[in-house]
C-alpha cells in the first residue's frame, strides 16, 4: 500500500486554483492573451472538451494554510481545451528526434502508479464529468484530520488515471497535483506531473510544475520546460529560472548575463535574486559564494523554500511558523536537510500519513547510528530498538509508553499520533493477555498501520465496552454477524464519552454491522441525523451508487474540512463509511472508523 468542500450543511471554501509562485519583486507580467495547448483527444463517446473559466472566482490560499500567493502574480490560465496551430515540417521532424513516437504517452491515461504500487484502479473516475471532478479538487481543504482518509486520497491521485470526459488530460494532472501538494505530498506532486510530455504541457500544468519543483527542492526540475513555459505564460519567475538552469548546466557566462537582465528589469530584488544566485553558483564553475541573510524577512514563500532547502540554507522556525503544515511535511521529505533538523517534521508527516511507519523507523534507525544526535532523540532511537527487541514483554511494553510519554502512568495526556504509528509493528509483536494496561494504545497503535488482524487477536483479553474492544470491532475483517444494540450501548469511551458513542454507532452502522431496527433506535437515541440530505449527501451517495471510487474518495475529502477530527460529524462520518465500502474500499472504511475514536 502506498504511505501515503462541501460540508454536510454548507460549502466550505478551499483553494480554487494554483496560485503564481513568483517572489515579492516580480511585478506585474506585460498583460496578453493566455496561450492554448492542443486539447487532448476525445475518447470514443466522449463528450466534447470545454473550456472552463475562472473569471470571479478569488483564491482562498488561507482556508488550505498554504504558502500565501504572492504580490504581482498573473492570473491563473484557464483549462485548455482550443487545439493550437498545426506545427511546421521542421518542428515536427525535430519533435520526431526529442521523442520518438513509440515513447510518448497519451493524454487519455495519466499517473505513475498502478493498483501494483497500491494506487487506485484506472477506471476510478469512470463515468464521471471531469470539470466536476476538478472543481472538487480545488474544493478540498488539505490536510484532513484523518490519516487513513489523506492515505486513500494520494492513492487515487496518483493512480495511473483514464482522464475523464470534458477536461484535458494535462489540466486534470495539474489539479491532481496541485490538490497533492496542498496536502503536504511533495513527491506524489512531482510524479504526477512527470507523467505527462512535455510537449503536451498546457499554462496550467507549467504553474503547477513550478510550484512540485519549489515543493521538493530541485530546481533542476525546472530546465526541460523553462524556455517553453517562459514562452507559454510570459511568468516572469521563468526567466530566473533560465538563468539557474544555466548555471547548473555549467553556462556560467549566460547565467550571469541572465541574472544581471532581471536585475535591470527588476524582475527581483532582495532575498528572492539572491536565492537564485546561490543556486546558479552551486553549479559548474558557478565562481560566486551568495551568503543568504533572514533579517528583515517576514514571509516564507514557495520561492523562498525551495531555493532554500536546494542550496542547503537554514530557514529560521519563525519562517516556517508562518506557513501551513504542507510546508512542514514538504520539509520532512527534503534529503537535503540535516537528519536532526528534519525529525520533528518527520513526525507530523507521519500523523497526516504523508510517511509511514517503516519509513518513520528508518528515520529513527538513522538516527541510532549516526553521532552527535539531540539527546531526546538518541533516547527515542533506543527505546525503539527495546520495543522491538526487549529481552521480555515488559521491557517492550515500557519501551513504548516511554515512547508515548506515558512512563510516568499518572500522565493524562494522550500520546502524540506519530508515536503511535512508530509503535505498530512493535505492538503486533506482543502475544495478547489479560491485564495490560495500556491495551487500548497497542491495539490503536497496531491500527495506524492497517495491521487489523494483529489487533484483533486482542478481542478476548479488552473489557467489553472499552476503546480497545470498540476499536477491534470497527476494524475487525472477520467480524460475524451484527453487534447487537446492548453491545453498542455498553461502550463508554475515555474522553469524550458522548461524542466517541456517536461515532462508534456511525461507524458500526457505515459498515451494516448493526440490524435496521437497531440503526434507527440508536441515530434516535443518539440524535445522530444519518437520513439528513444535502447537496453533498446526494452527490456522494449517487457516486457510490454509480461505482465510482475516485469520486466518492474525493467527496469524502471534501466531508472533512476541518483540522481535527472533533469537528467531524457523526453522520458525515456515517455517509463516508458506507459510500467507501459500498465502492470495494471496506477495508479503508474500517480503518477510518477505528482511527476516528482512537484520536479524538
């Protein structure tokens, strides 16, 4: 398996559009008409393709926490659909030379990963209107509380996808890359784009590609389409991004001439032309050494992270303060910050699932063997090794509650998610048995990693009407029959009792793992409104009606817009467990209704 809206009663904003990544200084871009890519080929039976207009929709950067947009940015080009002007001869031969016909790929089915690498089906979007697909992407409020939900979301973005009727294969990859890095996932972002030619490239897909470049750190990325998407957009952040090509490309004399043309047009200043002088002196006979300065910045762009994390400069935490966690998990996936700087970032990526556990542990296992680590996190690295491999249960067992700072038993405080993931293999390796304290962290910790069966094997040894047993009986997936209504009134979960009983009972009755009469007499008894309809409720149900995988797990995204799982209401969590599972995704279902009262 791959590691990695609408509301209920109102819409929710997001982001609409990817915003310009060009830095403070850029100035406005010389005002002409947006050129069109040639539009992808229809489909037999396809509907026609139709452009699509943004005019008077405003970008909400704030509702999604990402990097602000920035002062002089052009307007968003809108979907391509207008096929553009027949090539030359020459062009054609030259394009014959660049890519032979046999190598390139087809707009009609777009991604990196197949149902091998754990990616969804292509046939996920089947059936569905691809311009309403795209406004839903633009509509999801990244990151969502829900680890196991953002897990099946890049699973489906990154699928290998058929694209669906009425949008360009190149600006339905934009969107889906877009939607990625707004949760955090940097490298899904970047192999998505990478999926599509070049020479298909559309004004949108060129913003987005600049933004997955910023994301990772490489600008590198950026040199087989600088000069067409300088050409295409007229984005003068594109004419920087010649220079540092050149630079890297061991053209010293042009990157410098390059350079010193922005500067004279002011195409930057400050912080954000020194950035990209660094980057052109880190390459071949670059001859120049750029000392990079903070003071006086009071923003952290995508410009300003990327060149950064590229060229090995420290961004000071109040920077980073300033932006949403899609920055923090974006820096938790740079191989060019140092191990010690990159660990609590690695923690909270693993929260949201944008790293999994084994991924986590390899983290921890570098720290082990590496010197001159933090001391908390040498300490960590240890307690891990014991958890894993203690001499008895018990060592194990305090190795984890040290682990989830819970040596000190009297603590109240829950352990940190991140914690809980690095714990999963550790606790499905203990045998079950009565009287384990802490059983409800082991068996939520086995859950983090899909490991259900490893947490059921402690049915027997949890009280009946506990967190442990009402965990394992939403995840269980050799669970007979139905939980009667004296079993489901029976639990009382720690915390907040009343909210975790309302959830349980949605997430039993979102599997069918209660009678009819049973789900009614308890949405009555609980007040919980699972026959409430809305726009989104219909939407979602008449996508799982018609199959359609990848459009359910998108509304589903779009039915969590909040940041914690408390906002998350019981019959929303009712309608996304039962459209998830009526559309084959049981599995993911049942991991979404145990990880819902695990964290709240």
């Amino acid at each position: 398996m791959i590691a990695a809206g609408l509301s209920a009663y109102e819409p929710a904003t997001g982001q609409e559009r990817p915003e310009s990544i060009l830095p403070p200084g850029f100035g406005e871009p010389a005002a002409q008409p947006s050129p069109r890519a040639p539009a992808a080929t229809p489909r037999p039976g396809a509907s026609p393709a139709a452009p699509t207009t943004n005019a008077g929709i405003a970008p909400t950067p704030a509702a999604t926490g990402m990097v602000q947009p920035l002062p002089g940015a052009s307007p968003t080009p809108e979907a391509s659909a207008t096929p553009a002007a027949t090539p030359t001869v020459d062009a054609a031969v030259l394009a014959q030379y660049e890519m032979p016909a046999f190598a390139r790929r087809s707009l009609e089915l777009v991604g990196p990963a197949g149902p091998r690498e754990g990616a969804l089906a292509a046939d996920a979007f089947k059936g569905a209107d691809g311009r309403f697909v795209e406004g839903l992407m633009r509509r999801v409020a990244a990151p969502l509380p829900s680890r196991w939900l953002s897990i099946l979301l890049r699973r489906t973005l990154v699928a290998q996808l058929d694209t669906p009727a009425r949008v360009h294969g190149a600006d339905f990859a934009a969107e889906r890359a877009w939607l990625l890095l707004r949760m955090g996932e940097a490298v899904g972002a970047r192999a998505v784009v990478q999926s599509v030619d070049n020479a298909h490239y559309t004004p949108k897909l060129y913003q987005v590609a600049m933004n997955t470049a910023l994301a990772t750190g490489d600008p590198a990325e950026l040199c087989p389409i600088a000069d067409a998407a300088l050409a295409a957009t007229r984005e003068r952040g594109w004419s920087l991004a010649q220079a540092m090509c050149a630079g890297l490309s061991g053209e010293p004399a042009r990157a410098k001439a390059l350079v010193t043309a922005a500067r004279r047009r002011k195409v930057a200043s400050g912080i954000d032309l020194q950035l990209a002088q660094k980057v052109v002196g880190a390459g071949p006979n670059g001859g120049q050494a750029v000392t990079i300065e903070w003071a006086g910045v009071n923003e952290l762009s995508a410009w300003r992270f990327g060149l950064a994390t590229a060229t090995g400069v420290t961004i000071p935490d109040s920077l980073l303060a300033t932006v949403g966690p899609q920055t923090r998990y974006w820096y938790a996936l740079s191989p060019s910050i140092p191990l010690a700087d990159r660990l609590a970032s690695a923690e909270a990526a693993t929260a949201q699932g944008v790293l999994s556990a084994s991924a986590l542990i390899d983290l921890y296992g570098a720290v082990d063997a590496a010197n001159d680590m933090p001391t908390a996190a040498a300490a960590a690295a240890n307690d891990l090794q014991a958890a894993y491999v203690g001499n008895d249960i018990n060592t194990r067992l305090t190795a984890m509650r040290s682990l989830w700072g819970k040596a000190d038993r009297s603590a109240d405080k829950e352990p940190a998610y991140a914690r809980l993931v690095l714990t999963a293999r550790a606790a499905a390796r203990l045998p079950a048995r009565l009287g384990v304290e802490d059983a409800r962290y082991l068996v939520a910790s086995m859950l983090t990693a899909g490991l259900d069966r490893s947490a059921a094997r402690w049915r027997a040894a949890v009280d009946e009407g506990g967190d442990a047993w009402a965990m394992i009986a939403l995840a269980d997936p050799d669970a007979g029959g139905r939980l009667s209504y004296r079993a489901l009134s029976s639990y009382s979960g720690r915390g907040d009792a009343a909210l975790k009983q309302r959830l349980f009972f949605a997430g039993l009755a979102g599997l069918g793992r209660l009678s009819a009469d049973d789900i009614e007499r308890a949405a009555a008894a609980l007040d919980v409104r699972i026959g409430a309809e809305n726009s989104w409720t219909r939407a979602i149900d008449r996508a799982a009606a018609e199959g359609q995988q990848g459009t359910v797990v998108v509304l589903a995204a779009i039915g969590m817009q909040t940041p914690a799982w408390r906002g998350v209401s019981p019959a929303m969590l009712y309608r996304i467990v039962g459209a998830l599972r009526s559309v084959g995704l049981e599995g993911e279902a049942r991991m979404i209704a145990a990880e819902a009262l695990a964290r709240v």
